[in-house]
C-alpha cells in the first residue's frame, strides 16, 4: 500500500478540505485529488464524499480511518528502529541466561524509558566488528589481556562473574551441596560444557582454567541445550558443569541438580562492556553509567579471571 497516498488520506480526513491537506503537505489540489484516488481503486470502496462544506469520509472511509493511522504509527516505528539516534540501543550478549543479560534486565528496571534491542551474536569478533560498523551499540565480552582492539574501540570490565559447579545426586561431589569445593576437588572429574567452539572466547576461558588447574573440561558431544544438559547431569556419576553464579537455571524437581560454589581460588569469568568512543546513541552513557555503579567487581583476594 502506497504509505504516502494513506498519508494523505489522513491530512483531508483531519482537515476536512482537499486545500488544506494540500497546503499541509506542500502537494497541489490535485495531487492530493490523484493521490485518493488511487488509493480508492486500491481498495475499491469510495472514501469520501464531496460536499459544499467540503469532503466528508464516508463510512468505508470512517472504517478506514484508525487502521491508516496504525500503518502510519507502524512506518515510524519501522524507521526509528533504524535511525541513529532514534533507534533502540542495540546490545549483544552471550546468550539471554547470562550475567550479561541479568545485568541488562537491571538496567532496563532501572530505566524502562529506554528502549532495548538484545542481540546474541555467535563470537567476540562477529560482535566487535558490528559495533565498530555502528550496526549494535555495545556488547558483552570476555576481552583476553593480549587482545588488540581496533581503533577508536573501548572495553571496560563490567563484572567478574563466579562460577558454579553443577552437579547431580550421585555425583562424587554432590556431599558438597550446601558448602563449597574447590578447584583442586574438581581434578580428575569430567566436566562438560557442550558447545565449546574452538576460538571462541569463551574456549580460550576454559581452556586456560584448565590448564591452570589440571581440569578435564570438554565440549565433545552434539549441543542440544541447556535442558538436555541438565537430563545427563542429573542422570550421571562423573559428568558435572560450571555455570555462571547469575545464569538462572529451572530443573525439574526429581533432577536433583546442586549448585556448588568453587573457592580457593574462585574461577570468575570477567565481562567486558565494548562500544565505541565516538557513538552517538544518547542511552549508551547511561547504560555505562548504571554498570559503573550496580555491577562492580567480585571483592575476594582468591578470584581466579585468566589472563
């Protein structure tokens, strides 16, 4: 449908006269006569009647009426979902169960005005790229120590985030439940994470943590989710997994799953906030500003974070 003939429908609709429609949307008369007339075909129904008060909707175009204005209203929000500027502020996380998007959900509390746009890009670098083109406005990364940013992007630590350890009630370790293991406890058990990818920066975490520790982690096997996770979790006496302290999780009750803290060190995955210096999105400050003071830094001597 042709946005601009419904747009003029409006304007002679709300003025009442063909003139002033016209002069309000800088047409001749009879560009607007044209423009409604098309539109009248289009739809095949007349939508107004001509009389010496000037042109009146008839009743197929009083029908007509509130559904033109939304498609108006769905125009501009069409377009402010891509302005700069005027769009939502786009931010990217891991994936939605995430301290990362906690934190977002925090923010958004803290200030529902603001309109968010969340993303889950696959990797660091697909991400980084995209707020380097302007395409998202910032995104949650782990950031490796020898890692070169491209120029005019920034990267700041947001949050160091534990991890637990997840368990089932057969597991060696399921005696812990209600205390806390250590990293040294975890040596010679098996610890799954599927969906490990090799070059991803969430691999180079865990393989670091591994061979800081002596740890057997492994992402063998086909990636069905977290549910199907959970099933051989809660089924097995020698698979377990480590899950962010704020990643929420919601087990069927006769699995049984334990979440155990890890101590002495306690491995924390470190969030890094990225955008870019120069971006003019007028939420991003603000989204900046709100991290800066409500997610912070673990305190604790013995945080483990790579690097």
């Amino acid at each position: 449908m042709d946005l601009d003939a419904v747009r003029t429908f409006l304007a002679a609709a709300d003025s009442g006269r063909f003139q002033e429609a016209a002069a309000e949307l800088g047409l001749t008369q009879q560009a607007v006569s044209k423009r409604i007339a098309a539109l009248e075909r289009e739809l095949g129904v007349r939508l107004f009647t001509r009389t010496a008060r000037g042109a009146q909707p008839t009743i197929d175009g009083q029908a007509f009426l509130p559904h033109a204005r939304a498609l108006l209203q769905a125009e501009e929000k069409a377009l402010a979902s891509v302005r700069p500027g005027r769009r939502a502020l786009r931010v990217d996380v891991i994936t939605m169960r995430s301290a990362p998007g906690v934190l977002l959900r925090g923010f958004h509390e803290a200030q529902p005005d603001v309109e968010l746009d969340v993303l889950t890009l696959f990797d660091a670098d697909s991400a980084i790229a995209a707020v380097q083109a302007g395409t998202i406005d910032a995104t949650f990364r782990y950031i490796a120590a020898e890692r070169h940013l491209p120029p005019g992007i920034r990267a700041a630590r947001v949050y160091d985030e534990p991890l637990d350890l997840l368990v089932g009630p057969r597991h060696a370790l399921a005696s812990a439940a209600g205390r806390a293991a250590t990293l040294s406890q975890l040596a010679g058990h098996r610890i799954w994470i599927p969906g490990i990818t090799p070059g991803a920066e969430w691999a180079r975490y865990y393989e670091q943590l591994a061979s800081a520790f002596g740890l057997a982690i492994d992402g063998v096997g086909p990636n069905f989710g977290t549910d199907h996770l959970m099933d051989v979790i809660a089924d097995a006496t020698d698979v377990a997994t480590l899950i962010g302290a704020k990643t929420r999780l919601a087990w069927p009750a006769g699995h049984d799953l334990h979440r155990i803290p890890l101590r002495d060190p306690a491995p924390a995955y470190p969030h890094s906030l990225v955008w870019r210096s120069d971006n003019p999105h007028p939420a991003l400050a603000g989204l900046c500003s709100h991290l800066d003071t409500s997610a912070g830094w673990i305190e604790d001597e013995k945080l483990w974070t790579a690097g």
